[in-house]
C-alpha cells in the first residue's frame, strides 16, 4: 500500500510528492510500514527507469504510436506512461484481478489514519499549504481508494481499450483534447499488440535476483 501512495498522491494533488531525503522514522507499526513502502517506490523508481526492460519497452511503444498515424498531437510524450501502464496491466493478469482487488479492498482499510500521516510527514509537514488544500486532498484519497477499489477501473488496465482510455483522460486533464471514438478504439488494438512484450517483461522483472 505504501508504495501505491506516491501515485495517488500526484493525482490526488500534483504538487504532493516524496520528500528528496529520508524522513525521520515514526512510531507506529502501520506508519513505519508504509513509510517503508514509499522508500521501496522511490528506489524502485530509480532503478526502473534506467532499466533495459522499460528503455526497451518505450521505444518500442514510441515507435508503435508514430507508426499508428494517430490525428490527437503529441502521442508521442506518451509512450513512458503508456509503456508503464500496459506492464501494469501485464501484472494483473499475471497476479490475477481477484487476488489483486482482494489485497486492496484489505488494504485500504487497514491503513486508516496512517495513510494521512504519511503524506503530512512527506509533504503537509514540509511544505506550506492552505486547510482547504489539505482537505481537498484528503477528499480526493478518499475518492481514490473507494473508486479503485471497487474494481473497474483496475480491470480495465488488462486490456488495451481501457489504457486508452486512461491516456485519453490524462490528456484531457493536460489541455490536449480528446480522442474521438474511432481513434480511442484504434489506440486501444494498438496497445493490444504490445501485450505479449508487457507480459515478458514483468515475467523477467519478477524473477530477477
């Protein structure tokens, strides 16, 4: 759970973030927990986008999404987040969506409060922030682990049609349009075909030293 956290912190708030260094270990076995997870993110991280299997992986998604003939501008910023996206569903397949939806709907729960101090440690506590930007963000969590949890969207990340959907909605937040129809459906059987390559990869990060 502590490792999701960074992400949902960036949606839930942009400018929510790990600190740079480390932070000073609390009491609390939840805390400690997923402050440690949010280390693991970070290192992971580093590592990962230096890596072969996501190098490879996105140039080969570039070179896919050039090739496509897409009209929507700027597809081609996408490839890192859309490569990531399609090992992310490459997981759950290889995970299985019960047992993954199962562990969230378990883990939510059982962070509680913990969950809140940690984003107070990284950032709340180090960065000035208004009470209504506070509560914002704690509103916008809460939203985020009840709509993941209840399922749908983390299914659709098994299956090309939903990435393009959620590249689609990031583009919408980021100014650039829309997708018609026809193209968010060509999109979505384009991603279907880097399947096999997501599959490999997660297969050889999974087991690795």
């Amino acid at each position: 759970m502590g490792a999701m956290l960074p992400d949902l912190w960036r949606m839930a708030d942009r400018r929510v973030r790990p600190a740079p260094e480390s932070v000073e270990s609390p009491s609390g076995a939840e805390l400690v927990a997923l402050l440690a997870g949010i280390d693991h993110h970070l290192r992971a991280d580093r590592w990962f986008h230096t890596a072969p299997v996501f190098l490879e992986g996105m140039r080969l998604t570039s070179d896919r999404l050039r090739a496509g003939g897409f009209e929507a501008p700027k597809l081609g910023l996408f490839a890192h987040i859309t490569w990531e996206l399609c090992l992310d569903g490459a997981l759950l397949r290889r995970e299985g969506l019960a047992s993954t939806l199962n562990a969230l709907r378990d883990g939510f729960p059982a962070i509680g409060s913990a969950a809140r101090d940690a984003a107070s440690i990284h950032h709340f506590d180090r960065v000035p922030r208004t009470t209504d930007e506070r509560i914002a963000f704690d509103a916008g969590m809460r939203r985020l682990f009840d709509e993941i949890a209840r399922g749908p969207w983390v299914e659709g990340y098994q299956f090309g049609a939903g990435i393009a959907q959620r590249i689609d909605g990031m583009r919408f937040r980021l100014g650039l349009g829309r997708f018609d129809v026809a193209e968010c459906a060509r999109l979505g059987d384009l991603l279907d075909t880097l399947a096999p390559d997501a599959d490999a990869a997660i297969a050889a990060l999974v087991t690795r030293p």
